[in-house]
C-alpha cells in the first residue's frame, strides 16, 4: 500500500512516498515544487510552479495553488495512494505568506476530502522531535539526522529541506499504520504525543 507525506508551501512543495510493505527508508518517489523552470526541466523529481510576476499578488497565489492542487492530485491517482499525511501550520509564523499557505492547505485537504483519502495532519514540532529528538531543532538538524540515522538523500540540487520534512511525515504514518514495534524512541514519543497546536496524528483519520 503506498502512502504519502506532503509539506506544503507555495514555493517549494515536497511529497514523499513510501510504501508500507516495504522498509520505511527505501523510497517509492519523491517530488518537490520549484519556481525555476531550468530546474524542473532538468530534474524529474521537480515540477513547476509559475510565479508570474505580471499577475497581481492573488491571482499570483491562486495559479500556484491550482499547480499544486493538480500535482498533488495527479500523484495520488499515478502511485494509487492509500493514506496521506501533511505537515500542519507554523502556528509561530507571520505575515501575509500564512493566509496564503492557508488557503493552500483548504484547498488540498478538501481535495483528500472529496476523493476520500483518509488524512492526518502532523504538528512541526512532533515532525523535528521525531527527527532529533527536539521540537525545536532548525531545518538543518532535521537533515542531518535523517540523513545520518536514515541514510536518506535526495537527488535534487537547491533547496531540499521541505522533502526532508514531508520524509518524517511520511514516515510517522508509515509506522502509525504499520503499529512498528521497537521504534526509535523519538519517533514513538511522536507518535504518542498531541500537541497544543492540534495534530491530528493521534486522532481518527479525517
């Protein structure tokens, strides 16, 4: 059974797929969204996202998120996946930037929603502790640890940091589905943990 784990962003999207028949560290794909269409051209783990600056800042958005909305869409359908987890807010950010990730985060859990695909959302803090141990630990610890622990890597050049991201959330629902025994203790501590912010992971399925 094939499951995914997605961060969103309006930039830099990353999904990861595994399966739950095989290990949790043998990748079935991965994808991440790019701005750069050189990027995406020359990387098939990459997809475009348009971002038109002739177009005024929510028209700009809302192309973004039908990219992304589609792409994610298309990957569900392509790899017939079963279950689906997704990084839930930064409630600590600020700005403009978290009404539109917002919006994007709508858009795609109402998409899994109407297409019936049973979802969870993970906090990022339970995402960094399964990781490090941690629920603060910066973006660059988190690849660290999964590349050291995991031996994890990405063939994408640039910035790779939401697939190491939506790498854990997967792999959080791959052991909550698969109830793995043994577990590393940080990843069982997520697993068992609610945070304040409201992660769903140990809740029913949406």
């Amino acid at each position: 059974m094939n499951i995914l784990g997605i961060d969103l962003s309006l930039n830099s999207p990353g999904l990861v797929i595994l399966s739950t028949l095989l290990k949790p560290t043998q990748l079935v794909d991965y994808y991440i969204g790019t701005t750069s269409r050189k990027r995406a051209l020359d990387n098939k783990h990459c997809f475009y996202i348009n971002n038109n600056k002739k177009l005024d800042v929510y028209k700009r958005t809302l192309e973004k998120i039908r990219t992304i909305r589609g792409f994610v869409l298309r990957i569900i359908r392509q790899y017939n996946i079963q279950y689906v987890a997704i990084e839930d807010y930064s409630y600590g950010s600020q700005g403009r930037s978290i009404y539109q990730l917002g919006e994007l985060h709508g858009v795609i859990k109402l998409a899994l929603y109407n297409m019936r695909i049973p979802f969870i959302t993970i906090s990022p803090a339970n995402i960094k502790f399964a990781a490090t141990g941690s629920g603060n630990s910066k973006k660059e610890e988190v690849i660290s640890n999964i590349i050291s622990k995991y031996k994890i890597s990405f063939s994408v050049e640039g910035k790779v940091d939401d697939l190491y991201d939506a790498y854990v959330t997967c792999m959080l629902l791959y052991h909550k589905l698969n109830k793995t025994k043994e577990l590393n203790k940080n990843i069982e501590l997520a697993l068992t943990k609610v945070s304040k912010n409201g992660s769903l992971l140990n809740r029913d399925f949406i």
